[in-house]
C-alpha cells in the first residue's frame, strides 16, 4: 500500500497518519498476544487496524479514480 502512495505521489499527512495508527494497532496487537493474549483486546485491535487499513485503500483508489493529487 505505501509503496502505491510513493510511487503515484499520493502520500500526504492524511496517508501518513493512517499508517502510523495501523502500525501502532499492529504493535498493541503483537503485545496483547506475547503478553496475556487476551483475545477480545487482540481481536479488537486487528479488527481496528483492518477497518484503518481499508479507509487507507478507498482513499487511494479514490484519488486514483478522481485524478485527484
């Protein structure tokens, strides 16, 4: 996905902020299962994370589509 972004020159704060926040999701995820694999926290993060992951691909397909920078 990021590398779609840099390569069209799609990537803008917006971008940039989602895939911290799917990175951050990823690394609570990790943490949750090495430590008390809580499944409902686990669960909850990777659903979040999946759910900012998709908002980051309408965005771009939206851009791509409108030709929009």
């Amino acid at each position: 996905m990021t590398i779609l972004e840099i390569i069209t020159r799609h990537a803008d704060l917006i971008f940039v902020v989602l895939a911290w926040v799917f990175v951050l999701l990823r690394v609570i995820q990790v943490t949750v299962h090495v430590t008390n694999n809580n499944v409902s926290w686990r669960g909850a993060s990777y659903g979040i994370g999946a759910i900012v992951l998709l908002v980051m691909w309408i965005i771009f397909i939206i851009r791509i589509l409108l030709g929009l920078p």
